[in-house]
C-alpha cells in the first residue's frame, strides 16, 4: 500500500480517536455545556429554567456521538491496525462498476475508497489492495477495458 494512503489511515485514526475522547470527556465531566449567558437576553429566563435539562441532552448528545465515533471511526482503524502493522494486505481483482470522487465500487460487491481515480473507468478491471475493515484502498494495477 502506497505511503500517501497509509498516512490518510494514520490521520483518520487520530482524528476519529481525538474526536471520541474529547466526546467522551464532554459527556462525562461536570462542566456546564448549556449557560444561560449563551442565550439571548430574552430567553434567559426559559434557559434558567430548563438549565439542568439542557446540559443532560447535550451531554446525552456528546455521548451518541462519543460512540458513533468509536464505532465507524476508531474501532475500525484499530481492527485494521495488525494488518498496516504486517504488512498485510488484501487483494482484490475485479471489474469497475462506478466510480465517484474518491472511491470505487466493483463488480464483486466491494466498496473502496482510493486516493486517485483518475486513471481507471468504469469497465476496467483493477487489482486493489485494500485494508479490511475501513476500506482503503490502492489500485496497485489497471486492465483497460477495449
């Protein structure tokens, strides 16, 4: 796998992770996340009333997206981490079937996301070595389609 991909796996891993812990600390601290001063001077009246409902929802928020960020971010990169570690890659050999900004579908099922689309079409088939759980890809050989 290419150097620029592993990099973009890196900086995914740590964005997503950052974004967990920092969810995760907002949910569980003692920090007030709703004031009434963020309110307009006419609605700091309902705000000083509902205060103690409005941290709980937005720290019950913080919590959803805590583990949405774990779940879709985190926990993938870290299943795919023995494989970076390795060396080991897996290896796929199908037909393009669409093609979209950054990433790739093929006639087997597969959905990958690849850096540079740029020299393949729908239609051609492609050897691409990819990472299991989060799906990054590099297209390591291109047959062009007549």
């Amino acid at each position: 796998m290419s150097a620029d991909r592993l990099s973009l796996y890196w900086i995914y891993f740590i964005i997503m992770s950052f974004s967990a812990v920092v969810c995760a600390i907002l949910a569980f601290s003692k920090i007030k996340i709703a004031k009434r001063e963020f309110f307009y001077p006419r609605q700091q009246k309902w705000a000083k009333k509902h205060e103690e409902r409005l941290n709980l929802l937005s720290k019950r928020f913080f919590l959803i997206l805590c583990i949405v960020f774990f779940m879709f971010g985190t926990l993938p990169s870290c299943l795919d981490l023995p494989y970076v570690l390795r060396g080991n890659y897996k290896e796929v050999c199908s037909i393009v079937t669409k093609k979209s900004g950054t990433s790739i579908n093929l006639e087997d099922g597969g959905y990958y996301r690849v850096g540079n689309t740029k020299g393949c079409k729908t239609g051609d088939e492609l050897k691409v070595e990819y990472l299991p759980f989060t799906r990054y890809a590099t297209i390591t050989n291109i047959f062009h389609s007549k």
